[in-house]
C-alpha cells in the first residue's frame, strides 16, 4: 500500500468536473484506490464518492492505493489534484489521456 497527503488547489474544491476528472484518471489504475478528507473514506474511482468528500480548496485528502501499479496511481492522481487549479480545462482533458 503507498498512502500520500496532498491538497485540493482548485478555487472551486473538488466540484463536480474535478471529481470526474480524478475519477477517470483513477480508473486507468488496476490498482484500488481510496481517498479520505473530510472524515469521509470512499472510493477514488466512484465520481459520486469522490464529490461527497466535499474537499474545499486546501483541503487535506488523502490518497491510498493498493495494487500493481500502486506508485504511479498515487504520483498522478496527487498530481491531479494540485495541478486541478493550474490549468484550463482543455488541458486538464490531455492532462489524464
């Protein structure tokens, strides 16, 4: 299991686009991946679970996966999350292809 603590930089939170767009980056991973902020545990690659962790900006989350490929789910999903307030959405879109 690889666990890692980032934040959320998005000015809106992890809001619904954010969400789908973490969700679908954690599906390409075979491993399983958890997120916790909030108080809440739930599974990273659900985008309803992944919204209902209601994680403002600067919100804590945490980030566990366990699996194969679990280094590189943790890198690219934290990397998500931080750069989710740095970029436009066209590039957020080539960002998890």
């Amino acid at each position: 299991m690889v666990d890692v603590l980032t934040g959320v930089e998005n000015h809106r939170g992890l809001d619904a686009q954010e969400a789908a767009r973490f969700a679908l980056a954690a599906s390409a991973f075979s491993s399983d991946i958890v997120c916790v902020a909030n108080g809440r545990t739930v599974n990273g690659k659900d985008v309803m679970s992944v919204m209902s962790l209601r994680a403002r900006r600067d919100t804590p989350v945490r980030i566990l996966a366990t699996g194969p490929d679990e280094c590189a789910a943790v890198r690219i999903l934290s990397d998500v999350l931080r750069a989710s307030g740095n970029r436009s959405t066209q590039d957020a879109s080539s960002h998890i292809q």
